[in-house]
C-alpha cells in the first residue's frame, strides 16, 4: 500500500510539473526586472485566478516595492 501511494504521488507530480516549465524562476526575474527596471527581491511560484504564475517582488530606483506577477506559461506580465 505504501509502495502505491508513493507511485501514485510521483504521477502526480510529473503531472503538475510541466506547468512550471515554461517559464522558470530565473526567466520570471529577469522578466521582472526588466519590466521594473529595479532589483528582484523574492520570486515565489503561486496561483492567481487559477492560472499558475511567479510572483516576484522587486524594488525600484526610487525605493518603491512593488509585486509583479509573470505568467508561468507565457512569460507575460499580468
């Protein structure tokens, strides 16, 4: 039973994995930054309105921090 429930996590993993492949989190900070033109602070991966997506904060030349989410599929800033 152990042994199945582990083979039956790791399908679901390999599942979910390819909607994190697309984008990575270096490519959503580089993204972000550029976007921002300011410096990456954290990137998280999360969920917004049932899209998958990278929430990076950043803040800007003028001290500013701002949250900047990058759709993990496409790459584009939401």
């Amino acid at each position: 039973m152990k042994k199945l429930l582990i083979l039956l996590g790791s399908v679901l993993l390999s599942i979910s994995a390819p909607a994190w492949a697309d984008v990575g989190r270096d490519d959503a900070a580089a993204i972000a930054q550029r976007v921002s033109g300011g410096r990456v602070l954290s990137v998280e991966r999360a969920e917004r309105d049932g899209h998958a997506v990278w929430r990076v904060k950043v803040v800007t030349g003028q001290g500013e921090v701002k949250v900047i989410f990058i759709d993990a599929a496409s790459g584009r800033t939401l």
